[in-house]
C-alpha cells in the first residue's frame, strides 16, 4: 500500500473525507443491485436534483442531469447542437481541447483564443461573426485563470442571441455562479465537489432544451433531447453510475450552500496568492483580477519546480503537476473544499520551509 498522502492535485482531487463511510453505507443500502428504473433510484435521483438545485440556487426550471465525464458533456453539447455555429473562446488546454473536440466532428467550429495573462476583451470578440453558440471554460484548471460572473456578462451583451455552454469542471460547487446567464454547465465530480471520477453533473436552462428538441440532433445516444426525456422521470438513458450518484447525494445534505463554500474558498485562495508572493513564489497569472479562486498555479524554473514537487512527496504532500504548455515550469495547487483549513496550514508550512528564497 502506498501511504496515505495529503493531495493538492486539481483532479483527481483529495476526496471530501466522509466518502468512505459513504460507500459503506451505499453498500449497506442495497441501492447498488437495485434497477436503474427502479423507485429506489428515482428516489435517489430526484433528492440528488432537488439537493443541488437547493444548495446552488439554481433558477427555477433548470433541469439537473447526469453523465460520465466533462468530455462526454463536450461531445452531448457538440453533437445536439451539431447545426449551430460554435465560438470557443479560450486561454489554456482544456478550453482548446473542446474546440478541437468539436472542430473534428464539426466543422462550423471556430476559436477565439486570448492571452491568459489578460482579461478577456470585448473588442476582439465584437469583431468575430455572430455565432449561434459560445462556449466558455469557466475556470482554466491548466493555467489557474477564471473567467467571472461580469465577464460572462459582457459575452452575453456582445452575442444576445447566442446559446452559451460552460465547462465548469474546476469551479463548479466552489466558485459564485450566475447560472441564469448560461443555458448549459457541466462538471465531472473529481474536481471541485471531491468525489471519485466517472460521474458529471449536467446542468441546463429550459431555452436550451427547447433549442434542442427543436433542432432535433438525435442520432448519437448521449443527446441532450433523449437525456431530458429520461430525466423527466429521473432516469437516465444508460445505466448511471448509481455509486457516484449516492455519493454526491450524501456528500450534498452535508454541504452548505455555494454562496457560503464560494466565500471560504475566495478568502483561501486571496490569502495562499499573498502567501505564495511573501515566500517568494511566482503566481503564473499575474493579473490577480483573472486569477483562479479554485486552482492556483505557480511558475518556476523545471528543476525547481520539480525539485520541489519530488520534496513534497516524501513529506506526504502531493503538488499538482503543471499541464500542457505548462507541464514543466509549474505546479498546481487546488483549493477545493474538500482541504480543510489543518490541510493548508500543512502545505504552508512545507512551502515556507522549501521557499525558492531560501534555495535558490
Ligand atoms: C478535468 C477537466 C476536463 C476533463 O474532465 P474528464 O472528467 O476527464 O472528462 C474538462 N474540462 C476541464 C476544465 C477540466 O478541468
């Protein structure tokens, strides 16, 4: 067995410590020989819904799904709207990788990249034709840049009449979120919410599932019209992963709400960046007004930094890599909720201890 390690890893994630007696429990119950279509998953479904549409303050009528992962959601959104001409507006390696998803199945697929040390200007994106949808990584879990609620709003006054998808994978359940001004979130759950991998919440306004069942793109399984059809009765089209269900159900009744989680996690990541400044660490962002609430991430010279991570390791304490065009010359931190305020005194100490000050 390897030993236990304390993980900052932005995903994966360092799992939300009451999870395994949660799936004692699941196990207990019996839930996991039960049917899909059984009343007992219905149950758990619609409290699932009911529990995140309560805790995240979702508008009324948005309808809570399940899937796999936030690739797959790429591939329900790219192919039950494979008719609308897509803008995918990006400054790192997931948002590029969903434009290139979608451009190799699609090809009214176009990219507005922007400089991840710059705030998204609104000029640029005036000046791109009209798209029918914008689809937008709400925080940038390969460079630690998040794009806010206000900015989310200018794109909207830029293209009014545009559908708007987001890849809320690293901020979901921890950032502020003004779901009224998109149709469609997703997440996968190993991230932000600190559950094991192979469940995605899917999350979309009543205008998108009209747009859909009126487009009618129904020829792939996972579209969005055969999702919602199932949904209605808190059924999905495939067997789900009931487990990953229950878990974040229970994990859910004991959270609080997201405005109260979102508060925490801004104070932590304001005061880790001062931290981090202090003991003479780089943030790689150095625009604070675009920096990540939920994933940081610091610059270093590779041999530093993976000095730094191997010293880390052997303290118990699992660093993030860096990723994609910065692989080498960064680590990663998460700020997820499921690190307790003992876990990042832990981390502090170790990088005060390691401080580049004191080894360069
Ligand atoms: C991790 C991540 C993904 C991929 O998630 P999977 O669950 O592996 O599909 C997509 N988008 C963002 C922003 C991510 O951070």
């Amino acid at each position: 067995m390897a030993q236990k390690i304390l993980s900052f890893y932005p995903g994966p994630s360092q799992l939300k410590p009451a999870i395994g007696g949660y799936m004692a429990e699941a196990v207990e119950s019996g839930l996991l020989s039960m049917n899909h279509r059984s009343p007992a998953f219905v149950d758990l479904a619609k409290e699932t819904e009911a529990l995140l549409a309560a805790r995240f303050s979702l508008p009324k009528g948005y309808r809570v799904m399940f899937a796999g992962s936030a690739t797959e959601c790429w591939a329900i959104v790219a192919h039950s709207f494979a008719s609308l001409n897509s803008l995918h507006v990006f400054n790192g390696a997931f948002g590029e990788k969903w434009f290139q998803s979608r451009q190799r199945l699609y090809q009214n697929t176009l990219a507005f990249p922007f400089h991840c040390q710059r705030s998204l200007g609104m000029n640029g994106l005036k000046k791109m034709p009209g798209p029918d949808m914008v689809c937008l990584t709400q925080n940038e879990t390969s460079n630690g840049t998040r794009i806010g609620n206000k900015t989310l709003e200018a794109i909207r006054k830029v293209f009014p009449g545009a559908l708007i998808a987001v890849d809320a994978t690293s901020s979901m359940g921890g950032v502020e979120t003004h779901w009224h001004k998109a149709g469609i979130w997703f997440a996968s759950v190993q991230k932000c919410f600190g559950l094991p991998a192979g469940l995605a919440v899917l999350i979309c306004s009543p205008d998108a599932l009209d747009l859909a069942a009126k487009l009618g793109h129904t020829a792939h399984y996972n579209n969005l019209q055969a999702l919602h059809l199932m949904a209605q009765r808190h059924q999905t089209v495939h067997t789900p992963n009931v487990l990953g269900i229950y878990l974040l159900m229970r994990s859910l009744r004991n959270s609080p709400t997201l405005a109260v989680t979102a508060g925490l996690l801004k104070k932590r990541a304001s005061e880790m960046y001062a931290f981090l400044v202090k003991h003479g660490y780089r943030p790689l962002v150095g625009n604070s007004r675009v920096r990540s609430h939920t994933v940081l991430a610091v610059e270093g010279r590779p041999a530093f930094v993976s000095a730094l991570k191997a010293a880390a390791f052997e303290n118990g304490i699992l660093l993030g890599n860096g990723y994609g065009a910065w692989k080498e010359n960064t680590f990663r931190i998460a700020n997820f909720p499921a690190l307790s305020a003992a876990d990042f005194e832990t981390l502090k100490s170790f990088l005060a201890a390691h401080s580049p000050k004191t080894t360069a």
